[in-house]
C-alpha cells in the first residue's frame, strides 16, 4: 500500500467513506481549479462538513508527512487550487452554512463554502451587503475569496477583501484549530488575519469566516458613455479622479472586448466605440447626483460620443452584464485565450495600452483589453488558436511581454487573481531575493513543513530550517506567563 | 565613520537607559546600523517621534535606540495615481499633500508615520477610511539581521506575495525597523459637517443605531463620556456642500442634535493623563462600556473606545473593563500606565494565537533582539 492508501483508509475510518474520493474518474473532476491549462489529477480528496473533519484532515497529512492543497468553488485563474498529484485535495464545498448574520455588529459568520454573492443575499433584507464582488461572485467561495484576497469591480472605493475579513478560524498547517481576529476589531498581537487573508492557501485552511457587512449605499448611478479610443477613456477616467471624485467602479473594454462582448450577450453598447466606460457612483443620493453631473461633464469634455444614464436596476444590470461576462465572452471571437492579470499606476494607461498594441502587433496577437481602469488593474485577454502550431506560444509570448511592461512601470504582477502556480515565475521580477526569503520566513513560522499548498507562489522550493533558539537570563518561558 | 553615539541621559525607553543612539538617513543606512548592531548582538528599539515610548512593557535590555529624525519626507506623491511613498521619520501631521489626504488620524502630536504604522494607532475616520493597515499598500522594512526587504508596492491594487506590511503594522518594532510606508490617498472633501448630541448613557445605543439605519456614510461617530454625567455623540459627514448639507440636516434631524462646523476639543485625543486602555467590542457592545465609572471616548461606529484608568484603582478598573469586553469577545489593552501599575496589571490581556505569533518572532528576531518584552506575552 502506498501512503497515500493508507492516508485514504485513516480518513475514510475516522470521517465516513462519503467524505473521500479516490476514484480515478472522479479525481478528475477536479484536475484543474479556473486555469484550465494546468491539469494534476490529484493523489486524494476529502471534502469535509466542518472544521473538526478539516483539522483532522490537515493532521492525517501532516502525520502522513502528505502535502494538501485546499479548493473552495475552483473559479480561481492562476492555478492556486491545482491538487498535488501525491497529496489531498480539500474541497471546501461541503462546509457552506451561513452561521450568523449580525447587522447590529455589521458582521456575519459564514464557512468558507458559502458563495460570495448569497452572503449579500443573506445580509440585503437587513439593509447590508457584503462589498467585495469579484466577477464571478455567482459561484466563487468567501474560502477561495480569503485565499486570493479577491477584488473585484467596486473595490476602488470599498477595498479588498482583506478590509472585509475580520476574523477566520483557520486550520494551521499542522493541524491545529486557531482563531484569528474576531467580530471585534483591532485584536492585540500581531495581524496573523491580514498575513493569512491571501496567502494563497500556504499557510492554512479558513474554516470559518467573520466578515465586516456594509451599509446599502441609498443611491447608485451608473453611466455608459462611448469613446472614440482608449486614450480619451483613459483621460476620461483621469479627469475624474483628479476631480476628486471616488466612483464605486471604474471600469474601460476595448474596441475587441466589446465587439466579444456583443458577439456573447448582445448587450447593446454605442456602435463604433473605440472603448466604453462604465462608471458607477454610489452613497448618499445629494452626493451622488452632485458629483454625477460632474462626472457626465468630463466623460463629455474628454470626448465621450454617447452617454447612456441607466434609468433603473434592469438597465444598470445590463450595462454590467456585457463588463461581468467579457472573459467567457472572447470565446466568441477566439477559440482559446489567455486571460491576464496585472497592474499599473492608472496614470500610465494609455501609454501602457498603446505599448500592449504594440507588442500584439509584432507578434501577430489579438489582445482585448478589459480592466478596473480605476486602479489600473488590466484584464489584456490574449487570444490565440491552440490548433494552430506555434499559436499558443507565441500568445504566452504576449502575455509575459505584458506583465513585463507592468513591472517597467511600476506595477504588480496580480493585482487580484493571485500568483498562484501560474505567475510563481514572475515573482522575481518584481521582488529582490531578500524580499522573496522575508516572506519565506513567514511560511515556515505557519508551515515548517512545506505541506500547505507546495510549489505556489514561491518561484524555487525553499526549505525552512530550525530557529535558533537563545534563551536570555530574564526571559520568561511560555509557560511562565500563561 | 561611527554607526551611532553614545546615548544620553533623555535616551531612554519607558525608564531603560539605552547605551547609543543611530539615526540613519536612509534605507541603506539603516541596513548598515542593524547589521552591526547584529553582529555585536545589540537590543534595538526603534524611535520615531518618542510619543508613544511609553506604550507597551519597558524593553527587557536595550543597547542601542534607532531615531528616525533623519528618515523624513516624502519619496513620490503621484497625485493622479492618489499614492504617497513616505519615509518612517515623517511626522504625520502637517503633510502637505496638495488637495489630497493621508486619512490616518495621529491621536497624538507629534507622531511619525513610521511610529503611527508600527503601532496601529487609529483616529475618529477610521469609520470610513479604515485603519494603517487598510490604507497602506506598500513598506520597505530593515530585518533584525539588516536585510532590506520589500512587500506590496506603489499600486493599490496589488495580491503578489505575501502582505508583509499588515504583520509590520502593530508589531510595535519587534520584527523590525519599517522605514518607508506607500499608502493610499483619498481626495481632501470640500466641506465637513458635524452633528452633536448630548444624550444620558442609556440613550446611546439607540441613538447609534439610529446612525447606523441612516445611509449618510459619516466618515466618523465619536463619543465623549465622562466618568459620570450625560454623554456626547458626535457624528461627522464630509463630501460636497449639497450633500454635506443633506446629510447633515437629516442627522441633526435623527440624533435631535445640532449641526456645526467646530470640533470639540477632544475630537481625536486621548481621554487619560496617566494611564489608558484601548477597548475593543462588537458594535452592538459598545454602550456596555458607558457605565464603568470612568471615562470613556472613541470612535463608537467602529467599537474602538478609550478609557482613563485612575492609578489610585487601576487593577480593579482594568479587571471590570477587560471582563466586560472579553465577555462579548472583546478586546482590552492597557497601551500605557506608570510603572508602579503596570506592576499589579496585565497589560495586554488575553491573547488568541500567541503561539503562533512566537513562531513569527522567533523567525523574524531568533535573537530576541528587536523590543525585546515590549509587546504581547513577552515577545
């Protein structure tokens, strides 16, 4: 028997064969998490109902000596849910009650399993919502949220979800139970919650979430307005931020992403639009009207053609419809693409779009652009035909030249799809090696081990070492003081 | 030449005398300073503008005070990008900023960037802008070892690696010298509003949540509640000046209070002379804390208060004040006290995941070096 065998009739003994897979066939099904160009089936998968069974899992691993790799709804796009062909795959989907919705402490308690979007379901008869709402909010997990510190389109004004997470009850990699922050803020010690909230899954599994629950905004806003090219979008979006005016998003397509767009969902955007911006006000309605005038005026002024005002939730709804659906869209126009994710200082736009063109250009690439303009956040979508020879090369290509180009100028290599197994590589582009061993030292106070989640974020395997310990006269042990 | 001087008599850290201190102008002299005092197996403690040394437990043995009085100014302020890149030693007040706003309220004068960061420190807008660690994107930090080591960036938008910047903040110098922040800007609102209420205790927590169910956003909701009497509401809104004015008037409306553009004088400050707590709970808790017999102020939207301990009976007050807090999961520190109180009180209180925490000293400082005892369990 392998150890994984062995590992496999431990779990089923002490969780109930119903928790574990090892069927071949269905191991597949969980070969790939959103990335689907990297593929391992893996070694075994558990889904446990509650934190108990996940501790127990992690401690059989460790035991095991076994690595783990944990996967909530597997929407994520670099690769961080890809199982470990020799280790356990710990799906979260089972774990997915709401425990606690309190909107008198603008908080709920949720497991991991729960998707995004029914939080904000939970919360709305109570007049709250749940901020973060990254696009696939519809079938991605508050666990997987944690895991990559997921944006999303309105996180411009409200943040990620690292200022929306105020507790997890996490399983360590070693197995233990903790609790990190709470429904209280500002927990003395060190902020263990905000190194956790997107590590990617190497340092623990969150078993149970405590999020922070935001106000319904009394009026929300939104206008399309059409733009000859993305150069007037892009000073379009400048003048508004220099107006000092904090929209709830900002968000630009190009001419190709629109024309995807169209192509999937018909969502009626101007003809003839070099790109579209969306921009959504929200808060206080004499706010929003006031500094909506103001934002029509220099969408205007920047050389906005059409400017379409959504007249109710339905129109709005549809305006959003064609931006939410734009990466599946491209399918339309493509038959396969990359999707890239990377940042820039908003400022640089058009000067980055136009370098973008350029390399698409030289290599005979289409690329259409969708992003958070903002925050700067780039969605370049890299088409290509894998059925043709060279196609799928050349698109890589295209799409590493493109985090290159945010590194030059003075970007990140992720701005909210995580680094994951896909842009592990990157990672030394844009931190020193010093700063890459810095964060080291934070996995092997969590993870000696190596066992959370091996081969992601960090570009070269590191092993971890003993601390030398000194004990100093005067120091007073653990025990001592608690 | 020399890395440091000798210390002198005003160079102590909550009573212990330090032996010499460093005060690098740069980054790399930093690393230079934190390399040698490595190597001669220095204790460190870092100094920005000394208005906090006395928070925390006095370092177990001190050798060498790094001051950030050289560290000062501002690296980059890309204006259209709304980011700033400071270094540690600036002080936080009276940054100019040209229309735009650090929204990181200092409760005390005097305090550097570097010494607001490395304590959590937080003011009356927290209600809306969140605290150091939400508006910080990026941190250049000196190891224990000397190493220079960067985490997050200039964008704000950013998940590559891992948030080094949230353990710095509040780590209160044991894993490290931070010396330069990058934190998001906010544009300067045109005009601000506050609405005043003075209200009995009992009052309060209806009168909280009557804010809570208006959609005015306020960017703070302070109380002030003396040891004994009735207690103060103050709710402010910023923005434009039709919407300030809306907003406004639909608070004075709900609190039946009155609108005015003058801040009371314990807007943003400490209550306490001597000795203070920080409280932390769930909103709904926040009134619990209104009748201990001391007073109380903070930011009542957020459930972060402050209480002033009286010395004559502070291990009692510490002990009612803690239970209160601890029993609705809550959180109470004693930040500062003088010496013969710390003595008969447990500063920090009960602290979730200290083992952990050790595991990140022990690598971060396997010497012990940094702040030695200063912060939670005697790290």
């Amino acid at each position: 028997m392998t150890t994984l065998d062995v590992l496999a009739a431990r779990l089923r003994a002490e969780l109930g064969a119903d928790r574990i897979v090892n069927d071949r066939q269905q191991l597949r099904t969980y070969e790939c998490d959103g990335l689907a160009h990297y593929k391992v089936i893996p070694g075994l998968v558990v889904l446990p109902r509650d934190a108990g069974e996940c501790a127990r899992t992690v401690r059989a691993c460790v035991e095991a000596g076994v690595p783990f790799v944990a996967r909530g709804s597997g929407t994520g796009l670099s690769g961080g849910a890809l199982p470990h062909a020799e280790g356990v795959l710990i799906v979260t989907s089972k774990m997915r009650a709401i425990v606690e919705v309190a909107p008198d402490d603008e908080r709920a308690v949720v497991e991991p399993g729960v998707i995004n979007l029914h939080v904000t379901k939970a919360a709305g008869p109570h007049g709250y919502y749940y901020a973060p709402d990254p696009s696939s909010q519809q079938i991605c997990s508050i666990g997987g949220n944690v895991a990559e510190n997921s944006g999303g389109a309105h996180c411009l004004k409200y943040g990620f979800t690292t200022n929306h997470v105020t507790g997890a009850q996490v399983v360590t990699p070693d197995g233990e139970l903790i609790e990190l922050g709470g429904r209280a803020p500002d927990t003395p010690g060190y902020d263990l919650l905000g190194a956790f909230v997107g590590s990617e899954g190497t340092l623990g599994i969150a078993t149970r979430v405590t999020v922070r629950l935001t106000r319904l905004p009394e009026s929300v806003r939104t206008l399309l307005a059409a733009f000859p090219s993305t150069d007037q979008a892009g000073a379009a979006t400048s003048a508004i931020i220099a107006a000092g005016v904090v929209p709830a998003a900002v968000e630009m397509m190009d001419a190709l992403a629109i024309e995807a767009a169209e192509a999937a969902v018909a969502c009626g955007y101007p003809g003839g639009a070099g790109a579209v911006l969306i921009v959504e006000l929200d808060g206080p309605a004499a706010e929003v009207d006031a500094q909506f005038d103001q934002v029509t005026a220099l969408c205007k002024a920047s050389g906005a053609f059409e400017l379409r005002i959504a007249a109710d939730p339905a129109e709005r709804a549809l305006f959003w419809k064609g931006r939410k659906s734009a990466f599946a869209a491209v399918g339309r126009i493509s038959p396969d693409y990359i999707v890239q994710d990377g940042v820039i200082p908003r400022t640089a736009l058009p000067e980055v779009l136009h370098r973008i063109g350029e390399v698409s250009r030289a290599h005979g690439v289409r690329v259409a652009n969708v992003f958070h303009a903002g925050d700067g956040n780039l969605h370049p979508l890299v088409l290509f035909d894998d059925a043709v020879p060279g196609e799928a090369d050349r698109a890589e290509e295209v799409s590493g030249a493109i985090i290159d180009l945010c590194i030059e100028y003075g970007g990140s290599i992720t701005g909210e799809h995580g680094v994951g197994m896909d842009k592990a590589k990157y990672m030394p582009r844009m931190f020193t090696d010093d700063d890459l061993e810095t964060m080291h030292l934070l996995r092997c106070a969590f993870d000696p081990a190596g066992l959370a989640n091996p081969g992601k974020i960090f570009p070269t395997p590191r092993l971890c070492g003993e601390v030398p310990r000194r004990h100093r006269a005067g120091e007073a042990t653990p025990a001592e003081l608690f | 030449m020399a890395l440091w001087s000798d210390a002198t008599d005003a160079d102590t850290v909550a009573g212990v005398p330090a032996r010499f201190v460093a005060a690098p102008a740069s980054t790399e002299e930093a690393a230079a300073v934190l390399h040698e005092a490595a190597r001669d197996d220095l204790a460190v403690v870092v100094r920005g503008g000394g208005t906090k040394l006395d928070w925390g437990m006095p370092p177990r043995r001190l050798d060498l005070i790094v001051d950030t009085r050289r560290l000062t100014g501002v690296v980059e302020h890309a204006a259209g990008d709304l980011i700033v890149v400071l270094r540690a030693g600036t002080p936080l007040d009276g940054l100019d900023l040209a229309g735009q706003q650090l929204a990181l309220d200092s409760p005390v004068p005097g305090a550097t960037v570097g010494g607001a960061v490395a304590t959590a420190t937080s003011g009356p807008r927290r209600q809306l802008y969140g605290t150091a660690r939400d508006l910080l994107i990026g941190m250049t930090v000196v190891r224990p070892d000397g190493r220079v080591a960067h985490a997050g960036g200039k964008v704000v938008k950013n998940v590559a690696g891992y948030d080094l910047g949230k353990l710095l903040t509040g780590s209160y110098g044991t894993l490290g010298l931070i010396t330069e922040c990058a934190f998001r800007l906010h544009p300067r609102p045109e005009v601000s509003a506050l609405v005043l209420r003075t209200a009995p205790a009992a009052e309060i927590g209806a009168l909280l949540a009557a804010v809570r169910a208006e959609q005015v956003v306020p960017s703070a909701v302070e109380i002030d509640a003396p040891a004994a009497g009735p207690v103060t509401l103050a709710v402010l809104v910023e923005g434009t000046t039709a919407g300030v004015r809306e907003r406004a008037a639909r608070l004075e409306k709900v609190l039946g209070g009155q609108a005015t553009d003058e801040f009371p004088s314990w807007w943003g400050r400490y209550p306490w002379d001597q000795a203070g707590m920080k409280l932390t709970v769930p909103l709904s808790h926040v009134p619990d804390l209104l009748d201990a017999g001391v007073a109380v102020r903070g930011s009542a939207g957020t459930g972060v208060l402050y209480a002033d301990v009286p010395v004559g009976s502070a291990p009692t007050v510490v002990e009612r004040l803690r239970a209160t807090a601890v029993r609705v999961g809550g959180h109470a520190v004693v930040l500062t006290a003088p010496q013969p109180v710390r003595e008969l009180v447990d500063m920090w209180g009960p602290v979730a995941g200290l083992a952990l925490m050790r595991r990140v000293k022990d690598r971060f400082d396997p010497g012990h070096r940094f702040a030695p005892g200063r912060f939670v369990g005697g790290i």
